[in-house]
C-alpha cells in the first residue's frame, strides 16, 4: 500500500505472472478469501493471468481467490464470465464507468492493465485515490501498461514517459497524498 515496485524493461507475461504471485503467497498466508479487482477487463486476458499466477501456487490458492472484474462494455465481462464458468473460478463483473468514483469494492490485490490510458488526464487522480480506497489492510496495486510501438526509439522514449509516472506515484505514496 505504501510503496510502489518498479518492473523491469520489457515486462512479458511471464514476469507479470510471478509479479502477482509474490503478491498472492503473502494473502495465501493468511486464512479466508483473496479478494482480487480487475478494473478495466477489456477481454480475459489479466483475468487469465491473475488466475494462472493463482494456479500456480496450487488449486487450494486459487479456489480461495475471488475475482472481481469490471468494464464499462458488458462484452468482456460476458467473456469473463465465461470464462469463470469453463475454469471453475469464482468471477463476479461489474458494468460500470471507472471515472464515476462511485464504486467501492474491499480488495487485497488490485491488477490494472493499460486502463489509465483509457481516462482523462484530470481524472487519473481521482481513478487512483478511488483504488486507494477500495484495498484492505495490507492491499496492493499493480499496475501495468501494455507497450505496443515498433520503433526502439519510440519504445525509449514511451518508457521514459512511464517511468517518470511510476516514479511519480512512488514519490506521492511515500508522501502520503495518494
């Protein structure tokens, strides 16, 4: 809740996976539910990845998450569904606007994937502290973005970007404004 985790150059799915797992072995620790928020599904694929990082620290792990995913398209929340339903996982979705800051959810780990892309600048902010708000105690927010450009120097310069955000956010956590 208080820090912020740097990720690595070229970040794949496999890295993601073990980002999350370290994060699931401390809830694991703990008896009763692991509730995980996916906001911003956009298809099963983070769903997948969660559950997969879940998996892999075996079927008593993941039988204990709870997912939570929601869009404000009712497609990936039916694919979500669907795929719930054909692995056994316990997903519930939610159709809903992120920028609203009406929605509360109690979570121990929040994935967002490439969602801030998808808000207004002025209203990042507010989508962040709205996270903030939804975590239990000792609840942790990973937050990724997708790089998809072709050129090296295009790709420097997009990390670049992101990393002075993440640095950002690092520094406001550890200040205590967001």
């Amino acid at each position: 809740r208080d820090s912020c985790t740097p990720v690595p150059k070229g970040v794949d799915r496999p890295e993601f996976i073990n980002l999350i797992k370290g994060v699931l072995i401390e809830k694991a620790a703990r008896p009763g539910d692991i509730n995980i928020v996916i906001p911003g599904s956009a298809d099963t694929n983070i769903l997948a990845t969660t559950a997969h990082a879940a998996a892999v620290l075996g079927r008593e792990v993941l039988d204990r998450c709870r997912f939570t995913v929601i869009d404000l398209c009712a497609t990936p929340l039916i694919l979500c569904r669907e795929f719930g339903t054909r692995h056994h996982l316990n997903v519930e979705t939610v159709q809903s606007d992120l920028t609203a800051n009406s929605l509360h959810f109690a979570a121990d780990i929040i994935v967002v994937h490439s969602v801030l892309c998808f808000i207004p600048r002025g209203k990042q902010l507010a989508f962040l502290n709205m996270l903030g708000t939804w975590l239990n105690a000792s609840g942790h927010v990973v937050i990724s973005n997708r790089l998809r450009l072709d050129k090296a120097a295009e790709v420097d310069s997009e990390l670049r970007k992101r990393n002075a955000a993440n640095a950002a956010i690092g520094e406001r956590l550890a200040e205590g404004t967001l």
